[in-house]
C-alpha cells in the first residue's frame, strides 16, 4: 500500500494565494515611460498614464461614454453574427474562435454601431472593439459600417468611426479584404451627399482598416502616441532591410507627414469632435472668425487630398 502511494498520480493540494498581500498590489509599469502608476490613477484619468499621458486602450462601453452624451446612444444592427463561410482550420476552427469571442465580449462582432448625440448633434457612429479578435475586419463589420453610413444618408447625419484595430481577418480571406472596397464605396456616396466624414484612429488601428476607411475621413484625429500603419515597424524592417526611424507610426510622425489632421488627448477628444462636427455641418456662428478661416483651409486640403 505504501509504495502504491509513492508512485500514485494524484497531485498534492497546494494552496494559491489568488491576491497579493505585499505593497506592489495593482500597481503596473507604464509600457512607455516605464514608471509605476497604480492602476486607480489610471482609471481616474482615462486610463491614460499620469505620468506621461501615454493612452491604454479602452473598451466600448468607456469609448460610448466618452464621446457620447450620456443615455443617447441607440445601438443598431445588434442581431448580424459571423459564420464560416470556408470552413477554416488553423489551430481551432473559426467557429470555436467565435464563440470564445463572443462569450468575452458579450457581443456578437468586432464593430458596435447605431446613433448618439455629440453635444447635442446627432450623429450616426460606429466603434471597433479590439478586444474582440483585435478588432479584425471580417464581414459583419463591414456590412454594419455599410449600413450605418447608409442610414446616415439616409437621416442626413454625420458619420463617426472610431478604429483600433489588428486589420482584415484572415479566416475569412477574400470575403474580408472586399469590405475595404466596400465600405470606401459607401463613404464615397457619403460623400457625394455632401455629409462629413471624421475618422479618429487609435492604438492600434493597422491593416486593411488603415488601408480603408480608417484613412478616409474628412478630418482624421488621432490619439497621442497610436501606431496607425498597414504593417506593423517589425514586418516593414524585416522587409527593407533597414531600421525605421524613431517613433515612425506613430500619430506625432504622421501628423508632420499630413496622414493625419490633428492629433487629441482623451480629455479633450470630445471637444474636439463636437467642434470639428459643428464645422463640418456649416453650424458657423460658434467659432471666431479666424478660427473659421483656418479649419475651412484645413477642410479644403483634406478633400483634395481625397
């Protein structure tokens, strides 16, 4: 009996201390400016580092509240869910990805789409989620994008994208590379309607949503520090042969190249919005002048740019 015990399987019950006792409990390194903030700080800024302003992500719900006035935003589409059109293997199958996604999240998809106030303006605004499959672009959000600016030409509303995301999603292959095509083509007719367009990029927005609309916008407002880029610094280094410049990608390197228009901290990203939609709507009589001036020469060299 004693040596049946010896040789036995059964594994001794160890005790796991599921919480740290010690003074370092919820405090984390900065992965900028590596100091240490408390993870309180950062929910009661935004979470955004105190010490460097660096912007964490934020889930949709916090990005909702932020921009949205509070209780106005109506969410659409909510029913369009995935399938697996190829029936693709790679580890797992695409179904069980999903699913494994849809039960983190508790949606259905990768967008949240409908429409809210801004200050008081209505709009029609659709959010990526990265932590939904990091954002990818598979054919539910394009088709939900499709149909927000669709509703938006049809109410005459301004149309609101906010991207982070990884890019297209690779399972399903062509079928997600053809929503770049055609949400361009629906911000296209947006356009000819003569309705505005902002696009606010975020850490990170790459891939084929960079390659589409994320960039399309009437004006393009970026967060502090985001990597926007088709490829990620490694996969272009590995491929020129040559090392990138410092902070390349980054929303302060793209602004001075005119990939973007402004760039606006999470405090003030709201304002912003709010007044970049007033211009944009001819709502003129509340900015001076020469503030006028300045965003309608702003305007002009967007759209020729597009």
């Amino acid at each position: 009996m004693g040596i049946m015990r010896l040789f036995s399987k059964q594994k001794p019950k160890i005790k796991v201390q599921s919480s740290k006792r010690d003074g370092f409990s919820g405090w984390i390194k900065c992965s900028d400016c590596q100091e240490m903030v408390h993870a309180t700080e950062l929910k009661e800024n935004l979470n955004r580092c105190p010490k460097c302003d660096f912007h964490y992500r934020i889930n949709v719900n916090q990005r909702i509240d932020l921009l949205c006035d509070k209780e106005s935003f109506n969410e659409m589409w909510t029913e369009l869910s995935p399938t697996d059109p190829l029936s693709f293997v790679d580890k797992e199958p695409y179904t069980k990805r999903i699913q494994a996604a849809q039960e983190k999240v508790k949606r259905k998809d990768a967008v949240v789409t409908g429409e809210a106030l801004v200050d008081g303006q209505k709009v029609a605004i659709g959010i990526l989620d990265f932590s939904f499959m990091a954002g990818s672009m598979g054919s539910v959000v394009g088709e939900k994008l499709t149909r927000l600016i669709e509703y938006a030409i049809q109410k005459r509303l301004p149309v609101v994208i906010v991207s982070s995301s990884g890019g297209a999603r690779m399972q399903e292959s062509t079928l997600s590379l053809m929503q770049m095509a055609k949400v361009s083509a629906a911000l296209a007719k947006l356009s000819d309607h003569k309705l505005p367009y902002i696009s606010i990029l975020t850490n990170p927005t790459t891939g084929g949503v960079t390659a589409s609309f994320a960039s399309l916008g009437d004006i393009n407002i970026a967060e502090p520090k985001a990597l926007i880029a088709f490829a990620g610094p490694r996969v272009v280094e590995q491929t020129i042969g040559e090392k990138l410049p410092s902070g390349a990608q980054r929303s302060e390197f793209l602004i001075e190249r005119g990939m973007i228009d402004c760039i606006a901290t999470r405090s003030e990203l709201k304002s912003k919005l709010s007044f970049f939609l007033r211009m944009l709507t001819k709502e003129t009589n509340l900015v001076s002048p020469v503030t006028k001036q300045k965003l309608e020469t702003l305007i002009e060299a967007a759209a020729t740019v597009h």
